[in-house]
C-alpha cells in the first residue's frame, strides 16, 4: 500500500469515527491533509460516515482539483491555514454541537472562546479566536484567517463550528475533539464558579510541552 493510500484510508477512518460518536452529522463537516504533490480532502455534501477513498478530492499544491469527487466547498478556509501555518498537515472543520453553540453567543470572548478550564485544551487547541460570520464556503474569510492562522491552530467560524489545524490527521482530529469536549464543560458550568487555570498554569504547561 503507498503512503497516499495509507492516508486515503485513515481519512476514512477517523471520518467515520467522528461521524459515528457524534461529533458531526449529515453532510457537514470536512477533512484535509497535505500529500507529497498537493492535498487530499473530503468531497463536497459527502457524509463523513460513509467516505470512500478513492472518491475523496485530490488537489495540487496550488490547491486545483486533480481528479476524485468535486472538493468540499469549505476549502478556502483549509488552503488558508496550509499557506499560513507551515507545520499544518491536515485540517479539520466541525459543526460539533458544544463548539458551535458557543460560536453561536453573542457573549463569547472574540479572542479566546475555549477558556483554559483544563490543561489538555491548553495543550492540544490553545487560544480560540471567533472570527466573524461568513457565508459557508465564502472566500472573504480568507483574509481573516490568513491573520489568525500563523498564531492560532483553532478558530470558531461565528455562528459555524469549529476549524483545527494540527500536524498529523491524528493529532488533529484529537484536538478538535478536544475543543469539543471542553465547551461541552463551559455550556455545563455556565453561571457556576469554575476555577480556571492561572497564568502561571498555563506558562508551566507550555514550557513543559514545548507549546510556544
């Protein structure tokens, strides 16, 4: 099996996996990851449960559609987080419940949605910016992402869901759920006294796991 089909295969395995606990539904969501040569990503209205590999979209670096199923109408915001963050290797966007009901309140903080209540959201996702609300699939968020990107691997899209960029698929599907699991707490503890971690927490962390 080549490397390509290895990362053929795997999309369709985390894609289900996802799928099949949850954390997207229908035809939402989409996948990306950088190939030697370009990128593959999930097609367009597929449903993440039931990929097929050899149908998923296959791109150039300048990221033109090859051949496979026409590519997810979300890919601007995908091509901007590989232009903009060099260590990103695959991308993945969710309409998970928790993560985009908080995209979704006009009282979230715009510069970090996620606040650092855990040391794993911390070490996995990191600040979450929302970013204002776009039309799906509309490049006028570009410019925007091309901002946070180079700071940020984890945006909410306002009113959307949530986008994570990691350095493997793997990785990058454990954050996002992370994110997801971690607003899920925020939506909970809303109007409780939640102890969040101090400043201090969050620098031990970042200098003990290379963070910055």
């Amino acid at each position: 099996m080549t490397d390509e089909a290895k990362v053929r295969d795997a999309i369709v395995q985390w894609s289900r996996s996802l799928f099949e606990r949850g954390f997207t539904v229908g035809s939402s969501g989409n996948i990306s990851v950088r190939v030697d040569g370009g990128y593959l990503c999930t097609p367009t209205n597929s449903c993440l449960g039931f990929l097929v590999p050899d149908r998923l979209s296959r791109l150039d670096e300048d990221g033109r559609h090859i051949d496979g199923d026409k590519p997810t109408k979300e890919l601007p915001l995908h091509l901007a987080f590989y232009r903009n963050r060099s260590a990103a290797n695959a991308v993945v966007h969710l309409h998970s419940t928790y993560a985009t009901a908080i995209s979704c309140l006009s009282t979230a903080d715009r510069s970090d949605a996620i606040a650092p209540i855990t040391p794993y959201v911390v070490m996995r996702v990191g600040a979450v910016p929302i970013l204002p609300y776009f039309r799906p699939g509309s490049s006028d968020m570009v410019p925007e992402l091309e901002r946070i990107a180079p700071r940020h691997k984890a945006v909410l899209l306002a009113n959307h869901g949530p986008v994570v960029a990691g350095s493997s698929l793997e990785s990058t599907v454990f954050a996002a759920e992370e994110l997801e699991e971690t607003a899920k707490l925020l939506i909970l503890t809303q109007g409780m006294a939640v102890n969040r971690l101090s400043r201090e927490n969050i620098c031990e962390l970042e200098a003990s796991f290379n963070l910055a």
